[in-house]
C-alpha cells in the first residue's frame, strides 16, 4: 500500500510540474477567472440583483464553463502519451495502471481545484458587500469542484481512446453535454412524449444537472455526492479497460 | 533469467509474433536481428510486460511477466523503440523521476543520476530540458533512464539507433562492458553491431526465430565461409581456374575478373574452416609463379547469412 502511494504520488507530481512547466496552466487560470468575471458580472447581473448569493450569478455558469475547459486540461491526459511513446515507458515502470490512471486523475484535479480556488475575490466581495450564508457557499464550491471532476473523469477515458488531443477534446465536450442535456427539462419533456416514466427518470438522474443543482440549492444530499464520485470511479475503471486494450493491439 | 515460452501475439488473424521460445543466461549478450516487421519490438515488449501475448509465457528471474509483473519489472531496464521521453522535463528531472518511479530515494537517487548521465555522456545536458535536445542525447536519456536502477536484466529496442559512428562505438562498448555480469537482449539491424557485442544470436522473420547460436555459428552458415579468395595478375583466367581446380581439397573454383586483375574464389570440398585449403593454392601459386597480391580465408559473412536465412528465394543468386 505504502509502495502504491508512493507510485500514485510520484506520477501526479509530474503531471502537476507539467502543467505548471508550459504555459498552459497560466493561460488557463487566467481564461477561466476571466470568463468567470464576465459571467458573473455581465451576463449574470451581480450587482443588479442586489443579493448576497453566488448560486445564481456565478455557480450556475459552471456547467458550461467546465463543458470547454475541463477537456481542454483532460485531453492530453493519455493521448499525449500515446501519441509519443511515453505509455510504453510508463506502463512498463514496476507500478499497477489504475496507480498512473489516478495519478493523473488527482494531478489534473487538483489542478482545477487551484483555479476554482483562485476566484476566492468573489467570496470576498459577497461577504463585504452584504451577510452570505457561508454554509452554502462551501456546498457549492464542493458541488462545483465534483462536478468538474466529473467532466475530468470522462475526459481522462476519453483521452485513452486516441492519440489525438483534439479528437479527445471533442468526443469529451459531446459526451460531457449529453451528460447535460439528459437531465435538461426540453429534453426529458420531448422524452416523456414516448417513454415510459421510469425510463425517463433514470435517464434524467443520469444527468449532472439536478445533482448540481442540489448543491446549489439547499445543500449537499449524500446520494448527489455519491452520484458524482461513482461517475468519476466508473471513468476511471473503464480508462483501465480502453487502457488494456491499447496495450494489447 | 529471462524464458520464454511458445510466445505467440496475434493482431486479428495475423501472427506477429508466431511460437517463439528461447532463454538468456546472465552473462549473456543475446542480438535479437531480423528484417523490419519480423516481430523484434513485439517479442521485447511482451518480454517488458508491456503487451499481453495472446498466449505463450515469459518469466524473469522466475517471475511471470503478466501473474507477477511487478517483481518482473523491477528486475528490467527497457529502452523503447522510439526512446521516449516527457519533453517538458529537463533531463535531470526525468531521470529524477524515473528514478523515483524505481523507488531510488534521497542521496541514492543522486548518485544513479551521476553515475548514468556519465555512463551516457549526459554530465553537459542535465539542466537542459528535453525537446532543445537533438535526437542523440535524446535517445541516450532515454537509454540512461532503462539504466537508472542498476538492472539485472536490460531490454534495449535499437539502442544505437539515431546515434553518430562515435557513441555508437561507445554505446557497444557500453552494453558489451555491462553484459558480463547482467542479462541484455537487444534488437538491431546493424549486423556488424552484433558481431561487436553479443556472445548469442537469434534472427526472427515473419514472427519465427530463424536462427540462434553464436556469431561465430552463424557466420559458419554462409556459402562463403571456408572459401579461399585469391587475387592475381598477369595470368589468364582459364589457367587459374585449371590450375586451381586440380587442388584436392577444393570444390568448385569461380573466376571473375578483368585484363590487369584475376579474381579467384575457391570453395572446399568440406565446409570446415581450416588453412588447409589456403595453404594448397598458396603452393599451386608459389609453384606456378603467379603474382598475387590477396589471398584469404572466407569466415562467412552475417550479411550473407541473413540474407539467404531471410530472403530463402532470391538471395542466393547473388555473390
């Protein structure tokens, strides 16, 4: 166990210096604050609405904040190492896959919990300018940072089935909006014309969208929580099993 | 150390690699040679435990490589095909990390970095990070990394791939100095490469070992070994060729040649390798009075080896 953590922390050191290596990290920090002031001033109506709440003005952008800079820190994940021969390097290092898959995991994680962490001037602001519920704000802060592990998780596996980071962007930005879209009331209301309720429940509990929202709204339910990590875990378990494949062909 | 076992790896219907079996000893320097897209790097990376065989075992060091493949692991330093290496790191850092990744911690991680990047000539490149470096250095930060944790057992895919006539020199000394005491398997296409640095053989073609003995052994395989090569002038071709044919221990006589120069080629009755044949034209010379100014023993050439062994249908019309 000592030996695997030590595995899982070695890798994620370097893919962490990585980011951190090449401007990348840098030119998405700033790309995410920004875009992150925009929306929550301009289109979000901070100051206009006049309420010491961040759910509405800044939270609820988040989804599709996450929807195009998550891929774009997740893609190269395993396509990079595919494409110049380093998995062969790595996978042949005296360490178990799931060990590299959570490290890289955890690696780019935490590097999106830097980046949320970063808009802190906005807690700041609320709690100068009026009395918010502290409470709420750290239960939607976590809501938000699983929600972007999420997106991470399936870019990860994503990122397993090729050697081109632009085809894993891609196929994770689509699949990342279905996971969306599921739970999104047009949607499941054009379902619910055909499909039996069961079905369309489950589908929309598939979705991030209301498990989101309970974090937004209300506080954290155990089962939104659970949601979350059991689409990261099944991420990761199927970037093993593409990962399998790979190596055999 | 390493065996394997009936190995085969199957992409779709085709064979890659087809029933291979061989074992190396330590102390051996085995050359893995065959003709692109015989099976090298698929043999090597199912030795790594890098890819699943579809059936077929590999142990070393009594571990199998797909039940045990941490143990296994542990024991191999493995230099890729393509000598990969994370671009943004400097070389220090990558072999930092893979050191590290060799479980290799504080001050023993130190002295491996100093003791490979010397034994690959890295000592002016550590701070530089990766993708400034050309294709050289390259290849032998790669090769530093497969060396970092002391191995018992070295997997090299065309270790002096990419490398100028000078490292390529240094690199086989390097692996022939490191072979007395480890187990090296590596792949080449450079036939004199293994002449220089393998105490053991094996050609593979189309996914099947072809050969595998010493180079010496190898080389006893070619038409050409035991021949006698004489080259004079002044004398007719047909006269050394009469001349020559009359020797009792010679076989066929060939002559090639031009006005100024005869060459001669005489082939033994008996393929032993012996001065017997060179000292009976040495007299036929010496009597007939002919000048010459070569005259040689044949050992057999690798290259002509390899050719009739990979190419069974064309290469022996060739000389």
């Amino acid at each position: 166990m000592n030996d695997s953590l030590r595995h899982v922390r070695t890798i994620a050191k370097r893919e962490l210096g990585g980011y951190f290596n090449s401007p990348v990290a840098y030119v998405f920090i700033v790309i995410f604050l920004l875009l992150n002031g925009f929306f929550t001033f301009k289109l979000g109506y901070y100051f206009e609405r006049g309420q010491a709440s961040l759910a509405e003005p800044f939270f609820s952008w988040h989804p599709w904040l996450y929807l195009f800079l998550v891929p774009a820190v997740g893609m190269r994940l395993w396509a990079e190492e595919r494409r110049s021969g380093t998995l062969e390097l790595l996978l042949t290092m005296p360490i178990e896959p799931w060990q590299a898959i959570l490290a890289k995991f955890l690696a780019s994680w935490i590097f999106l919990g830097i980046a949320l962490v970063l808009t802190f001037p906005i807690v700041i602001t609320t709690g100068y300018l009026g009395s918010p519920d502290y409470k709420a704000i750290f239960s939607q802060y976590l809501g938000s940072f699983l929600l972007a592990g999420t997106y991470l998780a399936v870019t990860e596996m994503m990122s397993a089935t090729t050697r081109n980071q632009i085809i894993a962007f891609i196929i994770s930005v689509v699949v990342c909006f279905g996971l969306i879209l599921c739970g999104w009331e047009p949607v499941t209301k054009l379902m619910a014309g055909w499909a039996p309720e069961s079905l369309v429940d489950l589908v929309k509990s598939l979705s991030t969208w209301h498990h989101y929202a309970a974090f937004q709204n209300g506080g954290p339910f155990l089962r939104d929580a659970l949601y979350f990590v059991s689409v990261i875990g099944f991420s990761l378990f199927s970037t093993s099993v593409v990962l399998r494949g790979v190596r055999g062909s | 150390m390493i065996t394997v076992e009936n190995l085969v790896k199957k992409f779709g219907p085709k064979a890659a690699v087809n029933d291979v079996s061989f074992t190396v000893q330590r102390g051996e320097v085995l050359g893995f040679l065959g003709p692109n897209g015989a099976g090298k790097s698929t043999t090597m990376r199912m030795i790594t435990g890098y890819m699943p065989p579809t059936s077929g075992r590999v142990t070393i060091g009594g571990h199998d490589v797909v039940e045990d493949s941490i143990a296994a692991k542990r024991l191999v330093g493995y230099l890729p095909e393509s000598a990969p290496s994370y671009p943004d790191m400097t070389v220090e850092g990558f072999l930092s990390w893979t050191a590290e990744m060799r479980g290799l911690m504080g001050n023993a991680r130190i002295d491996a970095i100093r003791r490979v990047s010397g034994l690959c000539f890295l000592d002016g490149v550590l701070q530089q990070s990766v993708d400034t470096l050309s294709k050289g250095y390259r290849h032998r930060t790669c090769l530093a990394q497969a060396l970092i944790h002391d191995p018992d057992v070295l997997i090299l895919d065309e270790p002096t791939d990419g490398l100028d006539p000078n490292q390529k020199h240094e690199v086989r000394q390097l692996i022939k100095n490191m072979g007395k005491n480890k187990v090296i398997v590596f792949s080449t296409h450079i036939l004199e490469e293994v002449e220089a640095c393998c105490s053991r053989a094996i050609i593979i073609d189309r996914g099947q070992i072809v050969a595998n003995g010493t180079p010496d052994e190898l080389k006893a395989r070619s038409d050409f070994s035991g021949t006698v090569t004489l080259r004079v002038h002044g004398v007719a071709g047909e006269t050394v060729r009469t001349k020559l044919s009359n020797v009792a221990a010679a076989g066929k006589v060939t002559v090639a040649g031009d006005a100024a120069y005869v060459n001669a080629r005489v082939f033994p009755r008996n393929r032993a390798i012996s001065g017997e044949l060179a000292n009976a034209v040495a007299r036929v010379v010496a009597s007939e009075g002919w000048s010459f100014d070569e005259l040689h023993t044949e050992e057999g050439r690798l290259d002509d080896v390899f050719r009739s062994i990979t190419m069974p249908d064309t290469a022996k019309s060739g000389a």
